[in-house]
C-alpha cells in the first residue's frame, strides 16, 4: 500500500516537485477479516484526496463473502 501512495501522490517522500499532487498524512489501522483470521494493515492516508487500494479487492475476489474490513 505504500508504494500505491506514493504512485498516487506521483513523488517520493520530501520530494518537492511540480509533479507532486497530494501530502501523506500518516496512517490509519485496518482490520481485514479473512477465513484464516484477521490482518492488520497501516492504510496510508493522503491529506488531498482519499487513498485508493486494491488490496481489499485483491482478498474480496479470494476469499468471497466471508471477507471483511473495519
């Protein structure tokens, strides 16, 4: 998830470029619930815009309807 941040943002950490589009701003703890336990996962989170990732997705179309996050 973190190089999905920084592809996101379109810089490396205290990059100051005209390119750059948005400023971390931390993390934020996830739960992801699968049928082999729970995963906790640092969501980046982006002070512009909201952080997008394809990890939840990735584990939705594994593990079906018994996935969830919080």
């Amino acid at each position: 998830m973190e190089e999905e941040a920084r592809i996101q943002i379109s810089s490396l950490p205290y990059d100051r470029t005209e390119k750059r589009k948005g400023y971390r701003n931390g993390t934020r703890t996830r739960t992801l619930k699968t049928t082999d336990g729970k995963l906790e996962l640092k969501k980046p989170q982006i002070r512009e815009f909201p952080f997008s990732t394809h990890v939840f997705e990735i584990f939705k179309n594994r593990e079906g309807p018994q996935l969830s996050y919080s």
